[in-house]
C-alpha cells in the first residue's frame, strides 16, 4: 500500500472483544488498543462515579466514535437513570466508522439513543449541534472546537477528558483550557482521564480540582480523577470578579 492508499480510519479489534480506530491524522488509536470498552468503564464511566449517580450530566472532549458514549449508555440504561451526554467534536469520523466499531449488541449499541445518533450523524464535516433523545437519554453533540465553545458553568456530574494525547493534542491539555473545564463541574463534580502525566496532574490542581490517581485501565499505571469540591461556587461564564 502506497502512503496515499492509507485509510483514514482502520477499525483495531481489541483484547476484551471491543473495537477502536486508529486516527491516521493524529498518528494514534482514538481508544486503548489494550481494551476500549475497559478502559471507557474503568477510566470515564467508574472513574468519574458516572456508575453511580441517580441522574448524571456528562461532557465529553472529544465524542470521538462514540465508545465513551455507548459505555455511559449502557450503565443508565441498566439502572433506568437518566441521563444528559453532552460531547463536542471538531472532526466527526464518518458515520461507517463509528457503526463498524460499535457493531450490533451489547455496550449501547442495542440502545434506540444509538440508533437515533447515528441517523442524525452528518454525513460529511459537521456543524451546528445534533440532539437526539430516546429512553431517558439525551445527547447533544456540538460539532465545533471545545477550545473555543461556550461551555456550559457548573453543569456537569463527570467530565471526560479524552482528547487523543498530550504530545499529539496538546491544546485540549494546556493549564488555561483545562481551567475552563474545571468551571463546567457542578460542585462535586469529578473529571476523569487517561493520561496521569505530571503536567496534566499539575494543571488540574492549577484548577483548583482534588486531584486522585488510581490503577489505570490494562495497559497504563494510573489514570487521574479531579474532583470539584462540594461547596464549590458555580460562576457565570466570563465572570472574573475576585
Ligand atoms: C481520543 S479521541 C476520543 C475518543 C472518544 N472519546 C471515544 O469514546 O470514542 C479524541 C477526539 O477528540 C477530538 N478533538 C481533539 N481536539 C479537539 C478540539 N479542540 N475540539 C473538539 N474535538 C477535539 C478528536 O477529533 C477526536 O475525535
């Protein structure tokens, strides 16, 4: 094959039955090559507690195919809590993709909210927002760059942070960009990620965030867990008053 022959996306089964693609832009997997579905339960949906809340509200950097998404869906399906997904994405993989990685059953993929962002998915670039909603499940997906969209203030339960990595997505990393994150934590909201790189810890305690790492998903150390104190005080966007 001829460098100009190399596929955009190329769908990697991995080691616990679930499916990734690997990113021939960023050079990288867009999920754990040592296990996809494991690592969006271990790291994002038990993570951040997601599990656990009687009605979570979760924003995503970046959607990505949809791995974290289906995760997330299957828990509150299972435990009938509703939930909001809230995920922005700059460069949408094409519908073929994120369909060939889900495959059929199982992992949210039986669930009509699937079914639903799938029809609804752009079939080229993509702009504006999709919504979609069905059995207690909502999922906004703004088709934008996070670094520039408004975030939402004090709105989420569980933010994941699951930008591709630092050395190859360096902006979704920065200390002023994950400080912007950390105003988009309800009070005692925890943020979750991958990467337990010094610089990252250290930016998301810049943030004010209680930052935790613990046993990472199989193939990594550690993953991080930031949490927003309880009786933290939600401010409008832009509001700088000391
Ligand atoms: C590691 S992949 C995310 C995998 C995804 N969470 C999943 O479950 O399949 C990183 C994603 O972040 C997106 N991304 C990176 N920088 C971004 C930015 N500045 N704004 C919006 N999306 C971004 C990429 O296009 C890519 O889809």
């Amino acid at each position: 094959m001829t460098r100009d022959e190399t596929p955009a996306f190329a769908v990697l089964l991995t080691p616990d039955g679930s499916r990734t693609a690997h990113s021939a832009r960023y050079g990288e997997a867009y999920g754990s090559r040592h296990g996809a579905a494991a690592q969006a339960r271990h790291v994002f949906v038990e993570g951040t507690g997601t599990h656990d809340h009687p009605a979570p509200r979760v924003l995503e950097v970046g959607f990505g195919l949809g791995v974290n998404f289906r995760a997330t869906v299957a828990d509150a399906a299972a435990r009938g809590a509703p939930l909001h997904y809230r995920a922005y994405e700059f460069d949408p993989a094409p519908r073929a993709v994120l369909r060939a990685v889900a495959g059929e059953d199982g992992q949210g993929a039986d669930h009509p909210v699937w079914a639903a962002l799938l029809a609804a998915w752009p079939e080229e670039g993509g702009r504006g927002e999709l919504e979609v909603e069905a059995a207690g499940i909502r999922a906004t997906v703004t088709f934008a760059d996070v670094l520039s969209a408004d975030l939402p203030p004090g709105w989420a339960t569980a933010l994941y942070l699951d930008g591709f990595s630092p050395s190859r997505n360096p902006e979704v990393w920065t200390p002023d960009f994950v400080t912007r994150l950390a105003g988009t934590l309800a009070p005692g909201g925890v943020l979750g990620t991958y990467s337990a790189a010094g610089h990252v810890r250290r930016a998301l305690t810049a943030a004010g965030l209680r930052v935790e790492r613990h046993p990472g998903a199989p193939g990594k150390r550690e993953c991080l867990r930031a949490i927003q104190a309880a009786g933290h005080e939600v401010r409008a966007a832009g509001d700088t008053t000391p």
